[in-house]
C-alpha cells in the first residue's frame, strides 16, 4: 500500500515537472514594445539577406498599443499584435507586395510562420516562435535600439 502511494506521488512529481519545463515563459509586453528583431531563423534553416538590390533585412518592429512592422525581406508589413501570457496572436498582417524574385521563396515562408504563430518565449536576445502544436517556426535576434 505505501510503495502505491509513493509510485503515485512520482509520477505525478513527473508530471508535474514535465509541464513546467514544457511551457514557455510569457511575453510580457514589456519585452516587446519599442523592440525590433531580425528574422535569424526560419523552419530550421538560417535567414540571410540576398545580395540582390530590392532584398531588404527580414525583421519584425513591436509597436506601442499592439501595432506591428517590419519587413518580410523584401516588401515592408505592418499589422497588430496582442499577447496573453505566451499566447501570441499576429492579425491584418499586410503590405505592399513588391517583386523581388530572389527573396520569393524566403518570403513565402516568412508569411507562412507568422500566420501560423501561436506562441512565443523570449529567452536572452532571442525570440521564438511557434505553432499550436509546439513546432519552432521562427527564431528572431533583437536588435540594438534605432538611434
């Protein structure tokens, strides 16, 4: 009867800790707004700027009052965001669809994962993240303040 008891009490510690380690730590919007962050990352495969004239650095700006900006490395987006807790949901993302056939690819993509962002963690310069089932989409380096 005890060694029952005790077989359940760690397996619930288990679970317990499987959970806490499993959940990203929230976003607060104190970590976000007024910062910019560069896409370094993109479905496991690193992000560089083509050398082509019209491509652009892929970067996300978080704005006061849940307005959002950036580029997605060759057209400029702007749109809103809102945060509760790690949930992050990115809305009206549009832009002015530019061509620029050498970032066509890596453009599609970046839409695709900000579409499909669900949650987000901060941990140090970086920000990650990730659709509903947990998978990384994105993982972005902020970026030194604009002077």
């Amino acid at each position: 009867m005890v060694s029952t008891r005790i077989a359940a009490v760690m397996v619930l510690a288990a679970a317990a800790l499987a959970a806490c380690v499993s959940a990203p730590p929230p976003l607060p919007d104190d970590d976000l707004v007024g910062t910019s962050w560069r896409f370094v990352e993109l479905y496991g495969a690193p992000v560089t700027t083509p050398s082509s004239p019209e491509a652009r650095e892929a970067e996300l700006s978080f704005g006061n009052h849940g307005h959002l900006f950036g580029s997605d490395g060759c057209s400029r987006m702007l749109g809103s965001y809102k945060l509760d807790k790690d949930q992050i949901t990115l809305r009206e993302m549009a832009g002015m669809q530019m061509a620029c056939l050498s970032t066509q690819e890596s453009t599609r993509r970046l839409n695709e994962a900000l579409k499909d962002a669900e949650h987000g963690s901060i941990e140090g310069t970086l920000l990650t993240l990730y659709n509903a089932s947990g998978q990384t989409l994105a993982i972005l380096e902020r970026m030194p303040p604009r002077t």
